[in-house]
C-alpha cells in the first residue's frame, strides 16, 4: 500500500512540475512576442477533455462487461440489472458529451485552419473512433439477455 501511494505522490508531484514547466514556457514566448498559435492549444484542451470523458467511460464499460460475463450460477437481481441500466445510461452521459466537444473543436479548427495544421484536424477526426467503439458496444450489450 506504501509502495502505491508513494508512486501516486511521485505522479502528482510531476504533473505539478510539468505544469509550473509550461507555464514558464509560455512566460517566455510571450515575452519573446512569439505568437502563440491557436489551433494547437485548443486541440491539446480538447484531446484532455475528450481523453478523461472517453477513458472514464470505457472503465464503466469494462465494468459492465463483467457484470454480464459472470457464471451463469450467480442470480441476477433486479438491482443488477438496475445497476446495469444506469451504467449504460452513465457511458452515454460521458461519450454523448466528448463527440459534442469533437465537433466543435473540428468547426473551431476548421474555421481557422492554416496549411501546416492539417494534422491537427485529422487528430479531431481521429477521435470519432473511440467514441464510436464505445457506442457500438454498448448497442450490442443491450443485446446481450441479462439473466433473470
């Protein structure tokens, strides 16, 4: 248990430092009177955003898998199967959301695309996949007889 918290502080300890780094960065090429291109900023905000939406609701899919992968001995409640309901209405909460921030971040891109930032567009359009994934099993899930 030590040994998980004291990595869990080291991985705080270097987010916090990581972002004290880009800050600093950031100073500087202000100061510098760079200018700070758009387009990447708001890619890399979406990819965080659309990254714990899409991460947060393949765990609850994994864990609604399990649900219906267990034995066949063990019953199924009505509250299993309410548990179930409200995982997948928690999954569609969470990727409902992230395709809304694609599509926006690839209108807000798209407006304001230069010729050298073409990548960052086919990274939004890139995005659909998980989501996509993530909504295709769970129509298939609904499939799946829950047992009684």
């Amino acid at each position: 248990m030590k040994c998980i918290t004291s990595i869990l502080l080291i991985i705080q300890i270097l987010v916090i430092a990581g972002s004290f780094t880009s800050s600093v960065l950031a100073q500087e090429i202000q100061q510098n009177s760079i200018p700070v291109t758009l387009i990447p900023a708001v890619t890399q905000n979406i990819l965080t955003i659309v990254s714990l939406l899409i991460g947060t609701s393949s765990f609850v899919l994994g864990l609604r898998i399990q649900n219906l992968a267990k034995p066949a001995s063990s019953t199924a409640s009505p509250s299993l199967i309410l548990i179930n309901r409200y995982m997948d209405i928690l999954i569609l909460a969470l990727v409902i959301p992230s395709i809304a921030i694609i599509i926006f971040g690839i209108i807000l891109v798209g407006i304001q695309l230069e010729p050298g930032d073409l990548a960052y567009l086919l990274l939004l359009f890139a995005l659909f996949i998980p989501a996509g994934v993530i909504l295709f099993l769970i129509r298939n899930l609904r499939r799946i007889p829950e047992k009684p």
